[in-house]
C-alpha cells in the first residue's frame, strides 16, 4: 500500500472521532454541557455548542485534508486541554455506589490516556503532511 494511502487512511480514522462527536454536541449539547459545568466553566451549553463546531469542522478539515497543519495543531490542543480538564480526576457522583465511581475513574483515565495518543497522531500529521490525497496537495 502507497504512503499517501497509509495517510489518508490515518486522516480518516482520527477525524471519525471528532465528526461524530461535534455532530453529537450540535444535536444534543446536554452531555457536554454537564461535563464543561462540572468542571465548573461558566457558559456551558454555548461551549458545548462551540466545541461542537470546532470538532465539526476540524474533522472535516483533517479528513479532505483542507488546511491540515493548522487544522491538526489545533485539534491536538483541544484534545490535550480535554485529556487535563476534563480526563484527568477521579469520579465521585454521590448518586452511584463506590464501585461504579470507581470504574467510571478507570475509564475516564482511559480517556485521557486516547486522548494524549490522538494529540500525538495530529502533531505527526501536522509535522509531516496530509499526504498527496489532499486538498492541501491538489494544488501544489
């Protein structure tokens, strides 16, 4: 398989994640919400809202290859302010039992570990390119 397939392939299966989720928040910001008040950020619905856009648009961007390097610094940011604010704390809701806090603890650091890795796969992509099945590449 040619590396420009290799990339393509790369850019779909780390902007899925982001398209999907930004689609998420525009239909139903609730869940992030929740999260983005717990974390105890003012404004929650509308940076739901606004988070939604930015996944939205940065995951089609990575995934046609439209403006790549920017486009992946940024979501690589974004994913690692997610993995520490959001990622990082035990989980202790009162309305679950100990055992349930404690798995949701376990998943969430599992979290923020998938996002600490994706963060590393945008800043290999914004480092060495989208490929030659790119936007980005179709003019040059």
């Amino acid at each position: 398989m040619s590396q420009n397939v290799v990339v393509l392939v790369g850019r779909i299966l780390l902007s899925i994640m982001f398209i999907m989720a930004g689609f998420g928040k525009l239909t139903d910001p609730s869940g992030a919400a929740y999260m983005i008040n717990s974390a105890g950020w003012p404004a929650a619905t509308a940076l739901a809202y606004l988070a939604g856009v930015f996944e939205l648009v940065g995951g089609i961007a990575v995934l046609v290859g439209f403006q790549t390097k920017i486009a992946a610094y940024l979501l690589a940011a974004f994913t690692l302010v997610t993995a520490f604010v959001f990622h990082s704390g035990a989980i202790n809701n009162p309305a679950f039992p100990p055992e349930a806090n404690g798995l949701l603890t376990v998943f969430n650091g599992l979290m923020m570990m998938k996002n600490i890795s994706v963060a590393g796969g945008f800043l290999v992509l914004a480092a060495f390119g989208p490929g030659a099945l790119s936007i980005d590449k179709r003019g040059a």
